[in-house]
C-alpha cells in the first residue's frame, strides 16, 4: 500500500474532513481514503457489520445483568379432540 502527505492543506478543509469523519464514525485518514476511492471510481469495501457492532460496544459501559432463577418446567397442555 502507498502513503501520501497532503501539505497546505486549508484548515476549513481539514475541519470539515474532521466533521465528516466523525459522522461516519471513522478516522480521517480513513474518510480520505473513501473519498478518493469515490472519485476514482473505486467501489468501497462492503461494510463489516460484526466489525461495525464491536467498534460500537468497545467504549460501552457494561454491567451484569442478574439471572432470574429457574422456574420449575410446566406440564404440556393436554390436546383433545373435538367430538362431532
């Protein structure tokens, strides 16, 4: 994979790749790469859904929720048939 450096880039620029960015949920540098993979014609990669899930829950707080106690099993209900 190759590297690129943008030098004098403007600063509203920037903000704005930022705002993007952000809104996406990404990195900038990743919000670039979508860009110009978008203007090249280049179809973005699929969206990873397990990937998408676990990035969100990372920074969740989480706490452990108490099991209820097992309730002892019911009997079927009983099935008759109906008498013409």
């Amino acid at each position: 994979m190759a590297s690129i450096t943008i030098r004098n880039l403007d600063d509203h620029i920037k903000q704005r790749l930022r705002v993007r960015a952000a809104t996406h949920g990404r990195s900038m540098e990743e919000e670039a790469r979508d860009i110009l993979r978008q203007v090249m014609g280049e179809t973005p990669p699929k969206p990873n859904l397990a990937a998408a899930i676990r990035a969100r829950l990372a920074t969740a707080d989480r706490i452990d929720l108490p099991l209820p106690e097992r309730e002892p099993m019911r009997k079927p209900p009983r099935m008759e048939r109906e008498r013409r």
